[in-house]
C-alpha cells in the first residue's frame, strides 16, 4: 500500500524580516525597538507602547508611558507618530493621601488640526479644600487646557507635555485659590 505523498514545508519564520521602530520627532527620532513581519504593509497601523524614561535615557520620566502609531515603512525602518500618553498609576496613587483634595478633569477636545483626543489632568492638593474651591480650580483647568488644545495641532500638544509640564503655567492663578502639591497629565490618546 503506497502512502500519502509528503509536502514540502515551508517555515513561515524564515520569510519574515526584521524592521526597526523609529520614534516620532518629539521623541528626537530614537530608535524604540525592532518588530517582525512578512510584508512592511502590514506594520502600518500597528501601536508599540515604550516607557519614556527608557527610550529617552531619562530616569525621572521612568512614570510614564507613550504609545506610538506605525504611519509608513521606508526599507527596513518604521516611522511613527505619538499617539497616547500614560502616567502609571502607581505612581499616581503616591500622590494621593489623606488629608488631600484630588482635582481630575476629563475633557474630549479637538486640536486645531481637526484631531480629537482625550485628556485626564490631576491636580492634588496640600489640604483638603472646600466643594466651592474644587470646582472654580478645575473650571481654571479646563479652560486652560481648553485654549492650549484650540491654539495648537496635536503633534504640539503632546511635544509641549513631553518637554514640560504646562500646567505649571496655571499655578499663579491656581495658587490665589489654594495651595497645589503637584500638577499632571494623567492620560493623552489621540481618538481619531
């Protein structure tokens, strides 16, 4: 009795190339990492989250979290652009304790290039403060943040918060109402 012919197998991880992840410009273009797949085409769309304080070589930005976007592939190099910013939230909980108001405003905004986000920011404070104080801070907030959004396109939002904190700009204002322990961007991510 004859057997089955064997078929010729073909190893699939033998087809596949190794293409480097190239940070966006706010990062200064750094190489983020590698990534494997058949065809480049594939690789466009693809999201990589990175730790900021590696990438970059910054220990005191090691709390953060970007998420870049795979947008084209030119040889064996992947471009990305900077969609998402996260502080971890451990570090987050250090900041919070007893005795202390948090003040956090979520906002859907839309940047002046048509793009639209969502932004969580954080404010804690020394003491706890009254319900009144609460909110004319975090209406302070949002109109800043707000204005900053309608001002810039997305790409300057999010090098504006990775070069420095902009809520420090509304520390005058704030400080006339209660006095601020610390001000963040809890979340950044691009919606569309």
């Amino acid at each position: 009795m004859a057997g089955k012919p064997k078929r010729a197998v073909v190893d699939k991880w033998k087809k596949k190339k190794t293409f480097k992840i190239l940070g966006s410009k706010e990062v200064g273009n750094v190489e983020l990492g590698e990534t494997i797949a058949d065809k480049p085409e594939l690789l466009v769309g693809r999201n990589i989250s990175v730790n900021m304080g590696l990438a970059l070589n910054q220990a005191r930005k090691k709390n953060i979290d970007l998420t870049f976007k795979i947008k084209d592939v030119q040889g064996s190099n992947a471009t990305t652009e900077l969609v998402g910013y996260e502080t971890k939230k451990s570090y987050l909980r250090r900041l919070f304790r007893r005795r202390t108001s948090k003040i956090e405003s979520v906002q859907y905004l839309t940047s002046k290039d048509k793009r639209r986000f969502k932004i969580v920011s954080v404010i804690v404070t020394f003491r706890k403060i009254e319900r009144e104080k609460q909110k004319d801070i975090r209406k302070l907030l949002e109109t800043f943040i707000a204005k900053t959004a309608k001002a810039n396109n997305f790409d300057a939002i999010m090098g504006l918060i990775l070069q420095k904190d902009i809520l420090y700009e509304i520390m005058p204002e704030v400080k006339k109402i209660a006095a601020i322990k610390r001000t963040e961007i809890e979340t950044i991510k691009c919606l569309a």
